[in-house]
C-alpha cells in the first residue's frame, strides 16, 4: 500500500552547455526558445565570450561545453583538433563593414569609396578589436590590408594600423604578412583597441570614437539602436566566395601566442561563422537536438533578421563525423 501511495522519482535535469560569441546570439536565442519547449527537461546554459577565448576554455581550462561558437570557422582545427574536436560545421556568411553614428564627424561624406581618408583625418578617433582576442580583430586587420590593393594606394594599412600600434606588415610576391605582437601598444591616442567590437559601439553613440571596424552581424546584432553601417566593396568586406583565392587569400595573419607550439597563423578567407560539438561534450544529443533546430528555418531567419547569411545546407568537413540527424542539414564542405 505504502509503495502504491509513493510518487515517482522526478526526473533528473538535464543541462546543455553552450560557448558563443556575439552575434549569432538573436537565431541562438530564437533555437533555445523552440529547444526549451520540445525538450522541457534539459536547462540551456549560454556563456558568451571572444571566440578564441570559448576555444581556451575547452582546451586549456579544462572546461566541458556541449556546442562551441566561432565567427570563423577556419581556427576550430588549428585550436581544437584532434584532441577537442574533429568536425567543423560552417553554418553562414558575414561581412565586414564600418560602424559609425551620426554624430560621427564627417558622417555625412563617409562612404565605400573614401572611409580610409576619412580614418586618418587627425580630428577623426577609430577603434578596432584586439586580434589576439579572436576573429573581430583579425579579420578588420585584413580588411584593411586589403584595402591597399582595391583602392591601389599601398599606404592605407601603414597609416592606419603601422603608424598607430605595434602590428607590422610585409609583402613579398603579392601576399601580404601581418604580424600581431602580444601588446598592440596603441600610440596615438586617436586609436583604441578592445577585446570585442560589442564594447566599441557605444563609444561611438557616446562621442568616444567616431568608427569602428566590425561585421555586419555584430554591428546589427550587438549593437545599439542608431549605429549605422558603411557599405563596402566586396573586394575588401570578405563576403564573396568567388574571391578567396584570388584575393582574400593573398593575406596571411600571425596571431600572438604565449606557447610557441600553439601559434596560429591565419590565411584569409571569407568571413564564415561556425561551430563543433567537442569531442569530450557532456550532452553530444541534446547538442544535435539543439543544432536540427538551429541549423534549420528557426536559426535561419533569426540569422537573416541581423542581415547574416546562412549556408542552406550547411558545410561540414566531414559528415561521417557529425552526429546522423544532423546529416540531412549539411553537405561536404572543403
């Protein structure tokens, strides 16, 4: 009688652990909504930090997450493969742009053609984010390197970014070399260099700074109401696929590194948001459930709403290695 009278044990929670960077935020949100409701027993938990530094947190602090985010999918292998991973899916395209408001001097005239006249007014503050923090930074460097070539005036990366921080830059045979020392040692105090470009765009609200390098799904997703956006040519915001390797490519990026084993060096490409299940996640299943729905229409409209691309299908490096219900969702990649 006892044991007819007792209640049922209840079930145990379960967690998903998710490592993100900023601006997939909105279409992650809009999957936890949808996941929460079909799986009610599992607690979604999201930290949201630079790219590389979600990566560390897996490799060098032994934490445990069951998705981890990068806005470029390109470093998944060089900071986590084999022993943390060994898949990559890339899920959308970005592209790179110029954050300004306006009451940014010269607002007015700011366009694709002239912004790098503009940045090196000696009335006109900048910012960009810390390179050696992740893909925001090094992906704005390369932006400007190759700004160079497009608007064939070879002295645009030296007085934007030589003349105002530690970063150097060489060329031999038409590839480019840009070399990110541990301190970026800002000498102008017309330049400010922060870990993200989130913490920039308020900066420029405030009248801090007048612009700031970011990409689109950053600027739209992360920042504040009234930022603006300059439009730039493809040549330079790393959003056509057709130009990798005639021109993205011609750019090679070495990133600082306290460990000489571990340096990373980045040859450009498109910009390309990703994400991999570690190897060792807690909740491998509640991480496919999470992404069948992330990956599919909820994610993809979320992703449109803050003008990022989404890969329909998705690419992946090898779908052997991605979970099976995943499978339907993507196509072998390169």
């Amino acid at each position: 009688m006892l044991a007819g009278c007792s209640k049922p044990a209840p079930e145990e929670l379960k967690t998903l652990v998710i490592f993100h960077h900023g601006s997939p935020t909105p279409a992650i949100e809009a999957a936890e909504k949808v996941f929460k409701a079909k799986f009610p027993g599992t607690n979604v938990l999201r930290e949201k930090d630079d790219a590389l530094a979600n990566m560390r947190k897996v490799t060098d602090l032994g934490k445990r997450a069951d998705i981890v985010y990068t806005d470029d999918y390109s470093i998944i292998p060089a900071v986590m493969f084999p022993k943390y991973a060994d898949s990559w899916i890339r899920y959308a395209h970005d592209e790179m742009t110029i954050a300004y408001a306006p009451n940014s001097k010269y607002a007015n005239e700011v366009n694709g053609d002239n912004w790098y006249k503009i940045l090196q007014r000696p009335d006109v503050k900048w910012g960009i984010a810390d390179p050696n923090a992740g893909p925001d930074g090094y992906f704005s460097l390369g932006q400007i390197m190759l700004s160079n070539d497009h608007y064939k005036d070879n002295t645009i990366f030296k007085n934007l970014i030589e003349s105002n921080t530690a970063i150097t830059a060489t060329e031999a045979g038409g590839h480019y070399t840009v070399n990110c020392p541990e301190n970026l040692n800002p000498k102008s105090a017309r330049v400010i260099v922060r870990p993200d470009p989130e913490t920039l765009y308020p900066m420029i609200l405030a009248g801090e700074i007048d612009y700031a390098f970011g990409y689109m799904g950053s600027v739209i997703g992360e920042g504040p109401a009234g930022i603006k956006t300059v439009a730039l040519p493809p040549q330079v915001n790393l959003s056509d696929l057709s130009l990798v390797t005639s021109v993205y490519n011609r750019v090679s990026i070495n990133l600082f590194s306290d460990k000489p084993d571990r340096k990373i060096a980045i040859t450009l490409g498109a910009k390309a948001n990703g994400l991999t299940i570690p190897l060792n996640a807690p909740n491998s299943k509640g991480a496919a459930d999470f992404l069948e729905i992330f990956l599919g229409p909820v994610g993809q409209d979320a992703l449109k709403k803050v003008h990022i691309t989404p890969l329909s299908p998705a690419e992946t490096n090898d779908l052997s290695k991605v979970p099976e219900v995943l499978r339907p969702l993507l196509k072998q990649g390169q």
